[in-house]
C-alpha cells in the first residue's frame, strides 16, 4: 500500500498557466521526490493596459511518501 500527501503550491509566470503549472512541479520538486500528479485547483491572471501580464495557479501536488 502506498501512501500519498498532497501540498498546494502557488505559482505564477509571464508566459501562460501551463508555464505556472510547470514552474510549480519544478519547484516543488527541488524539495519533495517522489511526485506522482499535479492538480490545477485555480486559475487567475493579472491585468495591465487591457492585456494579461501574469499568468497565476494555485495546484494541488501528490508524491509518495516512502
């Protein structure tokens, strides 16, 4: 039987919500092994002039805990 945590993580980039998704995983992992899944729990972006300047997620992120 495996075990399984789940960390929400916040992460934001310039250049779209996967790049948030993908910077997130990648931090996250610097610190945490074993991660199995990545779960986008919210969307949002800032506004300047009319155009979206900072892409924002908020995941969840499941690993095995050994």
């Amino acid at each position: 039987m495996a075990i399984l945590k789940v960390i929400e993580v916040l992460a934001n980039s310039k250049d779209g919500w996967e790049d948030a998704a993908k910077n997130a995983v990648e931090q996250a992992s610097k610190t945490v092994k074993n991660i199995r899944s990545v779960y986008i729990k919210e969307q949002s972006a800032t506004v300047k002039d009319g155009k979206l300047t900072d892409y924002r997620v908020n995941v969840k992120i499941t690993f095995e805990v050994s």
